[in-house]
C-alpha cells in the first residue's frame, strides 16, 4: 500500500478530485436589514445552470473556477449573538464582505465599526474585505454618497462597490471581485 501510494503523488494528482480543495469562505457582516441574505443568495445562484446549495439557514454554496480548479465557496452570515455580545465569525483563510444601505447613515457607521471590529481580531487582521453599498436602487432616500462610500472604503484598504440586491445590478462585478480576492489553495491531503 505504501509503495502504490508513493508512486502516485504525481503533482496535480490530489487537486484533480472533486472536493479535493477545501471550500472558500465569504463572510457577510453588516446592520440587521441591509440585504445580507438576499446577496448571500443571489451570489451562490446567479448562474441559471448552477444549483445553489443551502447549507443551514444563513449559508449557501455554489461551485465555481477559482485559478482553473474547481472549488466550492461557501457563503455565510458572520456574526452571532451571544449574550447581547456581537461576535464575528471571521476565520484567517475567509474574505470579508461588509454590507451596509445606501440609504441608512447608521447602517454605514455600524459597517465601519465591524470593521474595525474584524481587523482587531487575530484572524481578521489581514483579510480581504469589500465594503458594499447596497440598495443603492433607493435613489431618493440616499443617505450615503457614493463618493463617501469609496472614500472611507479607501481610507481603510477595502475594495468597494455599490449594489442593488433586488435589481440586481452589480452582484455579478460583486462575486468577480470576490474570486479575485480569493487566494489559491493547495490540494487538501488525505482526505
Ligand atoms: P439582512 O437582514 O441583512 O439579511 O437583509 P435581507 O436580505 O433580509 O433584506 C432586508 C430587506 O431589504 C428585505 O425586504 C429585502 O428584500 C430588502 N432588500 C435587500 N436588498 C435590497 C436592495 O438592493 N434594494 C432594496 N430596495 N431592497 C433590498
């Protein structure tokens, strides 16, 4: 056994099975309300060809390419509350997403305090993180500009883009950027 297995650790051998590369994860933060599940959904079924997979309440999957493999991410809400304590979920190898509404000013004070909330943490320090705009189809009860959005979005080294959720607009730029930001991951061993 031993010997057969030597002999087939040929590079790319592992990588080649299906579910070989452990899933990416993207967490959702952001204020109740904002359209963190609504994203979360469209995200993981965009494609009309692709199933998307609900994992739990507050998670979905899709597969998709991710530096010519095939991988699975996972899209999941990031926080929970414990005992009137608000705590992220945030893991080293996750990239962050942190929503709030155009059109809700505290909605926008609360995504810049989560995210220095992720970036105290160990595991949130270097993370990738996009700030979203969302609903930005409430034109009229815009409370946020876009110009503040990508100015604060800046100014704390995150990505930024505006989306609206329920037309739709700009959640495929949203997933492509999100691939983008994922780094290439070995083939998982032995499993
Ligand atoms: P969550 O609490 O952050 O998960 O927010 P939900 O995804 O449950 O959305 C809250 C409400 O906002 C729902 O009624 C959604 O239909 C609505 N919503 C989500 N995205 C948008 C959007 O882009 N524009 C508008 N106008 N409404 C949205």
């Amino acid at each position: 056994v031993l010997s057969s297995e030597s002999s087939d650790t040929g590079l790319g051998s592992a990588s080649s099975a299906a579910g070989a590369v452990a899933p990416y994860r993207v967490v959702l933060l952001g204020a109740s309300g904002v359209g963190k599940s609504l994203l979360a959904r469209l995200l993981c079924g965009m494609d009309e060809e692709q199933d998307t997979d609900v994992v739990s309440d507050d998670t979905y999957e899709r597969t998709l390419m991710v530096s010519g493999e095939e991988a699975t991410l996972q899209v999941l809400e990031g926080y929970q509350q414990n005992d009137g304590e608000d705590e992220t979920l945030v893991q080293s190898e996750d990239v962050c997403i942190i929503v709030y509404s155009i059109a809700e000013r505290a909605s926008f004070e609360r995504a810049v305090d989560m995210h220095a909330q992720v970036r105290s943490t160990d595991s949130g320090e270097n993370l990738p993180v996009v700030l979203v705009g969302n609903k930005s189809d409430l034109v009229r009860s815009r409370e946020v500009s876009l110009e503040e959005g990508r100015d604060r979005a800046s100014a704390l080294d995150c990505k930024f883009i505006e989306t609206s959720a329920a037309l739709q607009h700009n959640v495929r730029e949203l997933l492509e950027g999100l691939v983008r930001q994922l780094r290439p991951r070995g083939a998982v061993g032995g499993q």
